[in-house]
C-alpha cells in the first residue's frame, strides 16, 4: 500500500477546527479514549454535515471517512480526495470501499464511519445501524472508539462529541454485535443527554 499524503488534510483540520470553534464553540469529551497509534474505528450517531468537525478537531491522527459517492460528484470533488474520503453507494455493495477500509485498517489507520447511513430522523430516534463497522473491526482486529454527538449545529450552539471506553468487539458474547455496538452509542446519548 503506497503512503499517503496527509498535508492537504493536516492544513484543512487546523482550518476546519479554527471556524467550527469559532462559529459553533463545539465541546469535546473523551478524546484520550482516542488511541495515539494502531488501527481503530470512530464510529456513532449522525446529526449533521458538520458532525466531521468535531472529529477532525478531536485529533491529529488523519481520520479516513467513509462518505456517500454523491460528494464525489460535486464540483468539490478534489477536496474529499484530498482529505482521503472513501466513496460508498448507499444504494449497493461496496467492495471497493470496503477493500480500502480494511487495507488501511491493516496498515494502523483510522477509519470514521457513521452507522446509521444518513441523518437521524425527525423523531430523534437512532437509525439502525449497518454493519460495516463490526464487520470491519472483526476482520481487521481494531478498536472501536464509539462516539455520541449532542446538540445541534447552530450559532455557538456549542455541539458536544463524547467518546466512550475503545471496545473490543472481538470479546462481546452477544451473537448480534451489531445491535450490542448500537445499543452501546444509544446507551452513551442518554447518559450525556442536555
């Protein structure tokens, strides 16, 4: 696997970290959770296009997205490219992601994915959650650091990211660990409700 370029992506983080905290005054809670080295997975609930913020601004480790095709497509294209977004169909099988995701996993990456696909929906509730993070950690061994995102993104709204405890999904007993990892992230909104 060849090595990657990460200076775009350092330059942006500083960027994208000075106006979020500047325009939404964002809290974060956690972050030592967050592994210095070896493969993990960031993984938790999605409020919003600015959920990115906060993760970009919770470490320095380049944290390769996982995000729909469609942002491929735009005339900012080159932007997620540089920042190493990985394309996914959310209406098919993605190999091809899913190949990328578990070779950068292999070589000590960190790969942030948002199991519920899309946005919550108006009700509040969590979506169900897909199963590519389980089905990543188990093969590749890694960490999931589970996060919960509290609040909305609005003017000094002051958003929060909590992460929890990394989980070894290796070790859980239940036989349907991906209902076990969703329960751990509704577990963790409750807890840190406002």
């Amino acid at each position: 696997m060849k090595k990657n370029n990460y200076k775009f992506y350092h330059f942006a983080r500083v960027i994208v970290k000075l106006v979020g905290n500047l325009y939404f005054g964002g809290k974060i809670i956690g972050k030592e959770n967050i592994p210095t080295n070896g493969s993990c997975i960031l993984a938790g609930n999605h409020e919003s296009n600015f959920d990115s913020y906060l993760l970009l601004a919770s470490t320095k480790r380049p944290i390769h997205f996982l995000g729909k095709k469609e942002l491929f497509e735009s005339p900012f294209s080159f932007i997620f490219k540089l920042m190493h977004l990985i394309p996914v169909d959310r209406k098919a099988k993605n190999p091809e992601a899913r190949r990328v995701a578990i070779e950068l996993l292999q070589n000590g990456a960190v790969i942030g994915i948002f199991p519920e696909g899309t946005f919550r929906n108006k009700t509040d509730l969590i979506l169900p959650f897909k199963p590519g993070v389980v089905d990543f950690a188990l093969k590749t061994n890694s960490l999931i650091v589970p996060f919960a995102i509290i609040g909305q993104f609005k003017f000094r709204s002051h958003p929060t990211i909590v992460f929890g405890t990394p989980l070894d999904i290796t070790k859980v007993e239940e036989p349907d660990k991906v209902k076990y990892f969703e329960q751990v992230i509704k577990d963790m909104l409750i807890q840190n409700k406002k």
